[in-house]
C-alpha cells in the first residue's frame, strides 16, 4: 500500500515535526518506508528520514506492508496534514 504527498513546508521535512511523523508511525506492526526517488527509508528511525533531504515541493511516498498497513498510513498521512509538512498528491 502506498500514499503519495508533496512537502509543503518551508523548511522541509525537518526535525521537529519529522519526530512527530516518526512518532506516530512507531506503535504500528507495519513496514513503514518513506520513498522518494530511487531511496526508501525506515518511517521509524528519524535520522533515515532526515537523511532523505526532503525540501519543499518534493514529492514523496509512504509505503506499508503487514497486519496494520492501512490503519499506520492513514495515522501517518494525517499526521503529515496536521503538522503541515505535506499534502496529499
């Protein structure tokens, strides 16, 4: 499964609300990878999504696979919304 957004902040996915994003994503069984490009990262490890060097407008995925897949996108998407880091594409 696989949700695609746009970075809307000005500042990029960047360490505040990236933790928060990493946060959300943590309780859930699923294999969460943020994708972008050739290079998918663990959604879970906050340094690996910092590494992605998101700027704004560049486009990005989340990509789930296991038991709660659909449940850790729709968590993680919305969290995304709400710390106004991306929109949905």
């Amino acid at each position: 499964m696989e949700q695609n957004f746009i970075v809307t902040d000005e500042h990029g996915l960047h360490a505040r609300p990236a933790s928060a994003v990493v946060k959300a994503a943590t309780p859930f069984a699923a294999d969460l990878k943020l994708v972008a490009g050739e290079k998918a990262v663990n959604l879970k490890s906050l340094m690996s999504v910092l590494s992605m060097g998101l700027t704004k407008g560049s486009a990005f995925a989340l990509r789930a696979e296991g038991d709660d897949a659909q449940q850790a996108l729709d968590t993680v998407g919305q969290a995304l919304v709400d710390q106004g880091l991306a929109q949905r594409a």
